[in-house]
C-alpha cells in the first residue's frame, strides 16, 4: 500500500534499489566505454590510446571524452592489428561474462 510506496520511495533515494553500477545510461566517454566492455584493460591506457589517436569512432580519430553512443563503430589500432566494432549497449558496470555482449565485432 502507501506504506511500502514510502519506504520503496526512501529506499531507492538512498540508492539501495538501483545500484548505479549497473546503471543503462545513452551515452558514455569512449575511454571508459572501452574499459567497461573491455576491449581495452584499463581506462587510462584507453585514455593514452585515445591520445596517441589509436581509436577511431564513426571514421574519425576520438578523443577519450568523445562520446559513444548504441550503433557507433569503433576501431581500436593494436600494434599491426585492428579491432572494428559496434556498440550494442551501454552500461556503467558489466561482469566480465557479460563484456562482451556490449559490442559486436564487425570485419572489414
């Protein structure tokens, strides 16, 4: 009833209901969507690949604040070698189980 409303109210106010770690957000910085997804290990290594223009977002180079966005593709330079993929979903947390759900990879 209105009682548990309240305390239902109170509850996610105080972030016990929805816990932002697995939050679905629409858009998200490219250097950590890299690293949530796992693609790349780290963030600041996400973040120097950006800088070194080693990540190409939409067929441009990304600066590690560009944002991501579902549908985009991406390309990571790995030495001689390139990942292509397409961002599937956006979550600010996901289980290394599940990392790889958020992306598809494409070929060339």
């Amino acid at each position: 009833g209105r009682c548990q409303q309240q305390i239902t109210d109170k509850r996610t106010e105080r972030g016990e209901l929805s816990s932002p770690r697995f939050f679905v957000t629409e858009k998200m910085r490219i250097d950590k969507y890299l690293k949530v997804s796992r693609i790349i290990k780290r963030r600041t290594v996400a973040k120097e690949a950006c800088d070194r223009q080693l990540v190409i977002l939409n067929g441009r180079a990304a600066k590690a604040g560009a944002e991501v966005a579902v549908g985009d593709d991406i390309r990571v330079m790995f030495g001689k070698s390139e990942l292509h993929v397409r961002v599937l979903s956006l979550a600010e947390s996901k289980r290394k189980e599940d990392a790889d759900l958020m992306y598809e990879i494409l070929g060339d």
